[in-house]
C-alpha cells in the first residue's frame, strides 16, 4: 500500500485530502527552505534540486 493510503487508514481521511496535505507540508517545507537560502546568502538547496558537478 503507498504512503497516502497508510495515513489516510490512520487519519480516517480520504486519500485526496492526505495527498492535498502532504502538498501543502511539502509546499511550507520549500518557502522555509528558499527563506533560509535568502538568509545564509543561497547555499540552501529547494527540494529536489541537484548540484552539478563539473
């Protein structure tokens, strides 16, 4: 079973709403993110960005 289908069996929720909430934690996890890269001059990386080797 996948990981929405887990929670939404814990919650008692709807697999829609666990998606949607998953969404907007990993969206709140992303402007922290940026907001701590702005702050420490950009060496935080947003989710799901690689670095590139050369």
């Amino acid at each position: 079973m996948c990981v929405t289908g887990e929670i939404k069996q814990q919650l008692g929720s709807s697999q829609m709403h666990v998606s949607r909430l998953i969404s907007r934690c990993c969206d709140r996890v992303r402007e922290q993110v940026m907001r701590d890269g702005a702050q420490d001059g950009g060496t935080a990386r947003a989710c799901g960005e690689t670095r590139r080797t050369v």
